[in-house]
C-alpha cells in the first residue's frame, strides 16, 4: 500500500477538563473511502476537524505527506483538503452558481476574478452534485437537502486530493443519498481521492467502504475492514440496542431493532 496522505499522530482534545478525543491515530491513502460510526459524543466530528485542519488537537499532530498540517498556509492547505462540516455556515446573499465558484478561491491568484477554469470547474462539481439546475437560485430559497448538496459541490470545486464530509448524507431523500454514494464511489475510483466521511446511518450500507474507524468515548476502538468489526454484538455493546442486518451478507447494512 501507498503512503499515507493525511494521518493523524496520537491526537487529543480536551474541552472543560474533559477528554473529547484520546490519543487517536488513524491513516488515510489515496484512493480509500474510510468510515468513521460512533454514538453521539464519541469523538467523530472533532476527529474529522482536527484531520481537515480546522481544529488544532491539544496534544498529538496531523500530517499531511508527512509533514505537519499545522505549518500549511491556509490556502496551501485548501488547495489540498476540501471539509463539508454537519453544520454548513449560515445561508450567505449568494447564488448556488456564486457560492461554488467562491469555493475555487485557494486556486486563484491574489487579488484576481475567477478564470475561466474556475468557471469550468465549479460547472462540473455543480452537474456532479445534481445542483446545476438552480445555480441562480439564493441560498436562503433551499431545502436541507439541496443545501446539503451545494456544499458538497463547493468541496468539489475546491479541488484537492482529500474530501472530509460530517454526515453528508443528512437531509437527503433516498434517491439524492444513492447518488451521493456513487459520487463518492467515482471520486475514490476514477480520481484516487482519499474520502473520509462521518455517519450514524448504518442501514446506507459500509460494506462498499474501504476502511471503517469506530469512536467510543474519544477513543479508536476500531481501525480496519469494515467486515473484520461489524456484527451483532460489537453494535450492540456500542450503540446499547440490538441490531439485525438488513442487506446481504457483507453488505453493511445494519438496523437497530425495537427497544
């Protein structure tokens, strides 16, 4: 296998006295779609913050080809890591078509206007994410779901190597979260990105993901194949109710039963 592309090195978070996050490590390659599942308040949105650069661990680093993340400019770091978080910022006065192409800043010369590649390449990342059909649309007019879907194609437009998403499937119908999931499944195959992606929906299927990474209580309980860990009684004793598969052998896909 490769080399890491983004690792993260014995990191903690602490937050009023308490541990979010302990001594987590974690690789990433290119070209993998890594999982990361846990109970609320198990560590995993801090987790994919530290790794995209927009939180600073306590303790512990993040390397990015093994050099620290931490010494990137900001745009140097953009231009290599796009983040959709759980909560997008608050609607701004702009077009989806404005608000993608906004996204290409780290690509821009200073003090310069978007190119024409700029344009270009925020068209295609709105036609991959299924939102080219509003671009003139303000944000404010939106569904969670069509929100949702703008962001994910401003990471596109913002390019990179390393794709971050909190929950990206959050809002989406089951038609647009199937989409979703193919899309991911392109950029990991087609353009060797390195996915990383938060859920607490089992039922959308892990079996398709390269690696999974399950957080308890701030701590890594889990770093591998996603068939090598899930089973009845490891999501029983995380989640603390019964669950049953729902798909084919191997497929991933998990339901809670009745309490």
């Amino acid at each position: 296998m490769s080399a890491p592309l983004l690792e993260a090195s014995k990191v903690s978070v602490r937050r009023n006295g308490r541990a979010i996050l302990h001594a987590a490590s974690c690789a990433v390659h290119p070209g993998t779609h890594t999982v990361i599942i846990g109970p609320n308040g198990a560590g995993k949105s801090t987790l994919l913050k530290c790794l995209a650069g927009v939180l600073r661990p306590d303790e512990g680093s993040v390397l990015l080809d093994g050099k620290p993340l931490s010494t990137l400019a900001r745009r140097a770091a953009a231009q290599r890591i796009s983040y959709v978080p759980q909560q997008p910022e608050p609607d701004l006065p702009y077009t989806v078509g404005e608000f993608v192409l906004l996204a290409r800043y780290a690509r821009q010369a200073r003090w310069s206007g978007p190119t024409a590649a700029d344009e270009r390449a925020a068209t295609e990342a709105m036609q991959a994410a299924g939102v080219n059909e509003f671009r003139d649309r303000i944000l404010a007019t939106l569904s969670g779901g069509e929100s949702r879907r703008v962001h994910i194609a401003a990471a596109l437009a913002q390019g990179g190597d390393v794709m971050l998403l909190d929950e990206p499937a959050a809002h989406l119908d089951y038609r647009h979260q199937a989409e979703l999931h193919g899309l991911l499944r392109k950029l990991r195959d087609e353009r060797g990105l390195a996915v990383i992606t938060v859920s607490h929906d089992l039922h959308l299927g892990l079996g398709a993901a390269d690696r999974l990474i399950v957080l308890d209580e701030g701590s890594i309980i889990h770093d591998g194949p996603p068939r090598a860990w899930l089973n009845e009684d490891h999501l029983q004793a995380l989640y603390g109710v019964a669950f049953a598969e729902a798909g084919a052998p191997g497929s991933g896909q998990w339901v809670p039963l009745d309490a």
